[in-house]
C-alpha cells in the first residue's frame, strides 16, 4: 500500500485497535494469476508464544477455498471511516481531496481442523454476542445446528507485515484543519463526523 510518510500510522496499540474494530474485513487471494476476494470478519488475535493471527471462516462453496492452503500468502484489508474534502473549504487554491483510515495485513494461511475451528467460531460468536440481552452460546446449540459446521472451512493467517494509513489533514495548517474539521461536522454524515472526530484526535497528540 502506498503510504506517504505524513499519513502512515506507526502507533502499535492504535493499528491492533483499529483492526479489532474494524474487524469486518476483505480477505483477498491469488492462485494461478485468479484474484478473488471475500468479505469477512477477520478477528485478531495473540497466541501464547506472542505470534499475532487473523482468525476466520468461510463456506466451503466459496471459489475462494482453493486458494486457501497452508503457508500461502493472504491480503487482509480493513477500513475505516473515510469522507470527500472539497478543497473549496481552504483558504487557498487546490485540489480535492480524500480522508481516510485503513490498514492492509499480509500473512501465510494454516487451515484449522475440527477443534481449531470449533474455538474459531466459538471465540468470534463470544466476541459479539456478549453485549447481547440474551446470548447465544455455541455450547447451547443443538446438534442440528451445529451440523451446519460441516459446511464452512477455517483458518488462520500468522502475520507478517501490516501497513497501515490515517490520512486526516496532517499537511494543513491549524486554520484549515479547523475548516475541513467544521465542515465535515456541518455535512451531518456518519461517515464525516467520524473522520472528524478522528482527525481532532490526532491533532491533539
């Protein structure tokens, strides 16, 4: 991914917070010149000897299965909040331009077998069911919902590079970051209010 230096994000806890988050991501793939890509949660995670994984499943009718072997290499991509900025907004000529937040993981697959994915979803349906009123738990499944287990495949992507890019106007001076920071607030969209609140953090470091 092409980060110019001003816009890459280098903060650790910020980049693993931002993918717990964000964890519905794109899990691309290439085999034999085919690029195919899935939407997915993809959940982080540490194992015991520190080794950091991304864990999830698909079902086994997706195209994307043969790519899936271990040691092959996977590109996860996650984003964040991202909104237009009219350069009409600054006090001087430009051109428009693009706020946004995201990350891309690479790593090498290690399909799981029964138990792996058996902790897999059971980690994953933890994680968003907890806040639930009434939880489903995987242990309180019947067996005739748990055979639908058989028809999803899942694995772990040990990661070895993550590049990631917060590009929220640090190249504007106080004014004119004020000005798009205003601006965005004044559009009343999710999306911009989100990058607003973003780029007022970053500042404020």
């Amino acid at each position: 991914m092409h980060i110019p230096k001003i816009y890459k994000n280098e903060d650790p806890e910020h980049i693993r917070s931002f993918i717990k988050a964000n964890s519905f991501g794109i899990l691309v793939t290439n085999k034999d010149g085919v690029s195919l890509a899935t939407h997915i949660p993809l959940e982080y995670a540490q194992k015991e000897d520190g080794t950091e994984i991304l864990h999830a499943h698909i079902s086994k009718v997706n195209e994307q299965c043969p790519h899936i072997i271990d040691g092959t290499e996977a590109l996860c991509i996650f984003n964040g909040p991202h909104s237009y900025i009219s350069s009409s907004w600054y006090d001087f000529e430009e051109v428009p331009t693009w706020n946004y937040i995201a990350v891309q993981v690479r790593g090498k697959f290690t399909v799981l077998d029964k138990e792996g994915l058996w902790n897999s979803v059971k980690t994953l349906m933890h994680t968003y069911e907890d806040g639930q009123e009434k939880p489903v738990r995987m242990e309180d499944l019947s067996e005739k919902t748990l055979r639908q287990m058989n028809g999803i495949m899942g694995f772990e992507i040990a990661i070895s590079s993550i590049e990631a890019a917060h590009k929220l106007s640090q190249n504007r001076d106080d004014k004119n970051h004020a000005a798009v920071v205003d601006h965005l607030r004044k559009t009343g969209d999710t999306g911009s209010q989100a990058v607003a609140d973003e780029m007022e953090k970053l500042r404020d470091k």
